[in-house]
C-alpha cells in the first residue's frame, strides 16, 4: 500500500466530498430519541440516515450493500456491509466492525454570533453544529479510509459500518440490534469506534477505558403535605437533611470519596502508568479539560491523580432535584418531601448491577425517624477496559503515528460513559477494539458552539486505513 497516496486521497475527499455531505447532514435535526418523543412521526433520524446512505452509494464501492434496520418500536440503524478485498491474509475471515451514530443532542441556547446548531459553518479550520464531531463525521471516516485502501493498494477484512440513531438516549435498541445481526456480523476480530477523542491535536489518541454509570432516583418524605415552619419544625425533621445523612453514608463529604465497596476497584498498574504518561506527554490533558472561576480549585494538585479520578474512581454528583421551589418563590414550609438525582460514575471495571444494589440497600436501611424513602428512575451501565493491543495493532498505530501525526499514539480513560462499549467487548471478549476519535479541546460536544477540527478529522480517517490495512494482513 502506498501510504503516502493514501493520506493524500483521504485529505482530497474530505476537501471535495465529505464536508460538504456533512455539512448537510448538520442541518438536520435528528435529535436523539431520549430527547424527542415525536421522533418517529416527524422522521428526522430518518431523514439523517437516509441522507449519510446516499452519499455512501454514490461512492460506487464495488460490493458494498447498504440497509435500514428497522426493529419494532426502535430507532433505525443503517447497516452498511463492505466485503474484504482480495488477497487479504487469513484474518480477513473475521469482521472488522465499525460503529457511529447519526442521532444528535438537543440544540441548546447559547451559541455564538455566526453559529447555530442546525447552520453549518466552517471557520478557522473547523466545522460548527450539532452533531458534527457528536459523531455524524464517523460514517464519512470509516467509509472513506475503506475508499482510500481500494484506491491505493490497500487491503482491508470485511467491514460491517453501524450507524444507529440512540446513543444520545445511552443506546437502549443497541443490544437489540447486535442480538438480531448476530449471524450476519459473523466473528468480529475488530471494533473501531470513533465516537471518542483525546487530550489534544497533535497526536493520536486511544480510549483504553469508561467508567460505568448506576442512576437512582431517590426521594424522601416525611409528611403527606407541607406544614407551616413555625408550626412543625422542632417537631417534624426536614427531608433535606435526612437525604443529606443519607448521602452521608454513600459519600464522604470532606473528601468525595465513595465509601461503597461495590463502587470501587483496585486501579491496574498500568492504567496509573497510563495515566501519568498522559499528563506527561499533553500537560494540561486533565486540568486544562474544566475551566475554574477565579479562586476555585481542583480536588488535587497532582494531575496524574486527578486522572484517576476522573478515569477510574468511583463519584456522586447530585444532577437533579425536585421538591424545592425556587428562591423566589419559597414560603415559610416544611416541605413534604426531597427528591433528589443521583448520578455514579462507576470505575471500568465495577460491577454496575452490584453498585446499584449496594446503593439501594444502603439508603433505604434504618432511615433516621421512620422517613419513606422512594425510588424513581434507575439506570445502570457497564464500563469499559480495553483488552492488551495486539502486536499486529501496536505496529500499525505505530506507523500511523509517525506518517499520518509526527508523534508518537497515547492512550487515555475518559470520565464519561458509552456503556454499548462495555457490551461489545463482552459480546466479543477476542477482538481488539480501537476507540478513538475527533473530540478534543473545543469540540463542545452536548453544549453550544460544537465544532468538528477538520485537519484532525482527515487525519483520524487516514489512521484507521492503516489499522484495518494491518488487520487484513496480520
């Protein structure tokens, strides 16, 4: 294969083809599910995978089937089946499997002058809107890294795309799908997914680990109605400060450290090493992610620590309450109850199920005063460690590096969860699985001003042709 022709007709693409078919795709808005309970009646996630399998079409791969899947009462995915090129080694028996998604955020208030969530806008190298590096590009990547090996000598497996339209709703008709395209997707001996990022621009970047999620829906009630402060306090407890022991003994207030052991696990070796040759080689890859108001600090001063913090230590963040009106409105009450939303972010490698036992049975336990403790919502989501990269792998990230970046690959966890990576790799504990991606610094994802770096982009695209390259020939 001729490397250098195959950066060269990646970055053509991208100038001439893919930028423009993205930038439509911007307009559409195809927000997730979770987000649009009319998403079936007004059909723009159909609108978005009907657009993306167009532009695959035209390409004019030789071979290439494309299909809608579309399961009852779920969210459509676009399945898009590449056979393996000729005289690719014995690994081509196994399924390369690529996977994106084209379902978006909602647009949120707040974008700058110029921009818009549904107004493409290429400025200073980057393309603006929702659902440009959130993850629309992925399909472009994938399909276009498989045009640039066919173009250039290249070879690649067989290469199955999914493109499903949930994950901003946490991928709930994903195990569905997987289930009925078992047969079809056949033995995967890779995962590519390129709904991930890194710590900068320079370089390419591995996602190694997630960390899990448990979600509880927790309320506390002390009275059928709310009663006059003056008249029942002293007498009936707030419901506040009954959470706020409850919390007490999931959570150490001083510290934030979880004191479940069903939340925590001993972090690898590697994964602190990893962790400190991050930081290492992109200082400010953990620090630089948060902006502080002025006299605000983080919890620790060491960066590799606040990594594994972030990347593999168990935490509780209050993310919703009701229950408590706003200031202004706010009477002399004893309210009747406290509800409160909690979210767990869970190490890689916790048990989520486990975790949200833990947590239920250690906040409906000897309730202080007989107070009810109700549930409401719950949601648990398995983590992510990726298995030890593969020697084959490790050469073609490698080269990639050198050729496509001019420096060397990292690897990092994220905070964040995708918790169909944790299935996957249970459902395919043999393959290899590369995670990676075009979010980096100022990509806002979820949040106003989301842009897509366009060199970078070009570049991850260029990457996963060595891979799948590579895969062909180990």
């Amino acid at each position: 294969m001729d490397h250098a022709a195959v950066n060269t007709f990646v970055r053509q693409q991208w100038d001439s083809s893919v930028v423009s078919s993205l930038s439509r795709l911007v307009e559409i808005p195809a927000v997730s599910p979770g987000f649009d309970p009319d998403w079936e009646a007004n059909g723009r996630l159909d609108a978005a995978i009907g657009h993306v399998r167009e532009w695959i079409e035209a390409r004019g791969i030789a071979g290439v089937a494309t299909e809608v899947v579309r399961l009852p009462g779920r969210s459509p995915l676009l399945l898009v089946d590449v056979p393996g090129t000729d005289g690719a080694a014995d690994g081509s028996a196994e399924t390369a499997l690529l996977y994106g998604h084209l379902d978006k955020q909602p647009p949120m208030e707040g974008w700058s002058a110029g921009f818009g969530p549904w107004d493409p806008v290429v400025h200073e190298g980057r393309l603006y809107g929702r659902g440009s590096v959130d993850d629309g590009y992925s399909g472009y990547a994938a399909v276009t890294a498989i045009e640039a090996l066919r173009a250039q000598g290249g070879r690649h497996p067989r290469c199955v795309l999914l493109l499903e339209t949930g994950e901003e709703s946490g991928s709930p008709d994903l195990p569905a799908y997987l289930d009925h395209l078992s047969e079809r997707l056949g033995r995967i001996g890779l995962v590519v997914c390129l709904d991930s990022g890194g710590g900068d621009y320079e370089r390419l970047w591995l996602t190694t680990s997630l960390r899990g999620l448990v979600q509880v829906n927790l309320t506390v009630k002390v009275l059928d109605s709310g009663q006059h402060s003056g008249a029942a306090s002293g007498l009936v407890p707030d419901s506040f400060r009954i959470a706020r022991r409850l919390l007490d003994r999931l959570e150490d207030p001083e510290t934030g450290e979880i004191l479940l052991p069903e939340l925590n696990v001993r972090i690898p070796d590697s994964r602190a090493a990893e962790a400190r040759a991050g930081v290492e080689a992109a200082p400010g890859l953990v620090r630089g992610s948060v902006e502080l108001p002025r006299g605000m600090r983080m919890v620790h001063e060491d960066e590799a620590e606040l990594a594994l913090n972030n990347w593999w230590r168990p935490t509780l963040t209050v993310i919703g309450a009701d229950g408590l009106p706003r200031p202004e409105e706010a009477g002399n009450v004893l309210r009747s109850r406290t509800t409160l939303d909690l979210s767990f972010r869970l190490p890689p490698t916790a048990d989520p199920d486990a975790a949200l036992r833990a947590v239920r049975s250690t906040l409906e336990r000897d309730v202080p005063y007989g107070a009810e403790v109700e549930f409401g919502h719950e949601e648990a989501g398995r983590g992510f460690n990726a298995p030890e990269t593969a020697p084959w792998l490790n050469e073609a990230l490698d080269r990639a590096s050198a050729e496509v970046f001019g420096a060397g690959w990292r690897s990092m966890g994220l905070g964040g969860s995708i918790p169909f990576m944790g299935l996957l790799h249970e459902r395919y504990p043999e393959a290899q699985f590369v995670v990676t991606g075009a979010l980096g610094p100022r990509s806002n994802a979820h949040v106003p001003d989301e842009s897509l770096d366009l060199d970078y982009a070009a570049k991850v695209t260029s990457a996963v042709a060595y891979v799948l390259d590579a895969h062909a020939r180990k």
